[in-house]
C-alpha cells in the first residue's frame, strides 16, 4: 500500500447504520494517469472518495490492515492542510454561501500555499479560469451563476489548488472528481475532460474521476475501476474493464459492447 508515488487506499471498510457501504476496496492511483471509478448508485463510489479526502476515518481496532496512503505516507498522520497541498477535491456538490466574486473563488484553491505570492495566485487564477473556460465570468458574482457555470469556477478552483507550487514539488499530486461533468452540457463535458487528460499529461498529476455516464469513462480514462457489492473487482483499461459480463455485475443490466467508430481501441457500449 505504501507506494512512494502513488494515492493508495487498501481493504476500505465503511459501514453506515445497519448497512455495509465498502468491504474491504481497494485502489491505487498512479502520478499521470487518469482513472474513473463507475458503480450503479449507492454503490459507494462517492464513500471511497470521502475516504481518499481523509473526511471518513476508518476504524483501525475493527480492520487493522484498512489504510490509505499518500505518496507513501498515512494520511491518518497527515493534518488536513498537508493533504491538501498534494491533493485537491471537487465534492458533487460543492457548497459555498459567501457571496464573493468568481476570482475570489477560484483564488481560493491557493489557501493551502500561504508562502506564495500575491503576484503568483493572480496568475495561477488567471490560468485556470481560462482553462476552465470561466474567464467571461471573473467578475461575476459567484451565487448568481447558474449550476453548470458553478461548477466550471469550482473546476478552476481545484485546479488552482493541484498546480499551486507544482514545480517546487517532485512528488505526485492528485485530484479527487466527483461527477464533475454533471451539470455540464456536451460541449463543456468535453472541454473538462480534455483539460483533465492534458493535465495529467503535462504536470504529472493523478487524477480519479466519479462519472455515471460509461462512454465518457471509455473515451477518457486510462484505467476504469469498477465498484460492486463494496469492492472494486476490477480496474484495468476501458476495453478490458468495461466488458458486457462486468458491467451487467455493475448495473444489472444487459449491454452490447463495440469498438469505438471513431476512436480505435476505445469501446462504445450500448445499454437496452
């Protein structure tokens, strides 16, 4: 579970009430690589990435071997402001009641970094704002935008967070996503994802994201990790993963399962 370079979690167990969300999932998320975790709802999908964020502690006295580990180190030993300088987290729904402006916002991902410059969180801003295609929007009114716009600032917010220092800093970095396309129409489905992939290219950044729809998984994940009766039973490429027998383990359904037209190696899989 200790990989030096690496966000590992291993054996997770949560239970809720009466019920078991996760039995023992485990996962590891490589510095570059782009993984999506898929599961039908409840599934735990959501549980796993509290996890990972060190918001859900778990019980070492009932499961001593459960851990998770960042870059090699127990989180459990970390404060939650060392975590957040190595890893950044979009929540499904982020909450924010303070009526600032965009830039304020998105400028807020920088928090974890009091060393940095005044100078360097304007031009961090700056940049994720165009990445995530918000710049339009600086100097709106944050609570005034509609939820899709929301969630594109809250976007350049993690995005500022995962990038603050990032040369000064040899070891990986990661990023948790919890559905963030939800609220997105196609064309800013796409522009995320893009951003994502390119992200993990360029700065060696490992990032997991939570999506319901498969076919964007397919197209840009270089790993799929499915969940299922509390575990992940599997994670590996999207056209080994993302099988008929799987994915009807996973949702209960059947499916047809063929290559991508249009993008070679990829599968395109068709439910009903």
């Amino acid at each position: 579970m200790h990989d030096p370079d690496s966000f590992s979690a291993s054996e997770v167990h949560v239970k809720r009430g009466q019920g078991t969300v996760l039995a023992g999932a485990s996962f590891s998320l490589a510095p570059g690589e782009v993984i999506s975790l898929l599961g039908a709802n409840g599934a735990g999908k959501s549980t796993l990435l509290s996890v990972l964020a060190g918001e859900i502690k778990l019980d070492a006295a009932a499961h001593p071997r459960a851990g998770v580990s960042l870059n090699g180190a127990p989180i459990s030993a970390m404060s939650l402001s060392r975590q957040a300088r190595s890893r950044a987290v979009l929540p499904q729904t982020p909450g924010l009641g303070f009526d600032l402006d965009v830039k304020e916002v998105v400028a807020m991902g920088a928090y974890p970094f009091r060393d940095l410059s005044a100078q360097a969180v304007q031009s961090l801003t700056h940049s994720a704002l165009e990445k995530a295609d918000v710049a339009h929007l600086a100097s709106r009114r944050y609570l005034e935008l509609s939820g899709g716009e929301q969630q594109r600032v809250q976007f350049a917010r993690v995005l500022v967070q995962v990038l603050a220092a990032r040369r000064a800093d040899p070891q990986g970095r990661y990023m948790l996503l919890d559905e963030p396309t939800a609220s997105l129409d196609p064309l800013h489905q796409q522009t995320l994802l893009e951003t994502v992939k390119e992200l993990a290219q360029a700065e060696h950044i490992g990032i997991l994201l939570i999506l319901h729809d498969v076919n964007l998984a397919a197209l840009w994940s270089d790993r799929v990790a499915l969940l299922s009766e509390g575990v992940i039973f599997v994670c590996d490429e999207p056209a080994k993963a993302l099988t008929p027998g799987n994915l009807h383990k996973v949702y209960g359904v059947k499916v047809h399962v063929m290559e991508h037209p249009r993008r070679p190696g990829k599968p395109l899989v068709v439910f009903g």
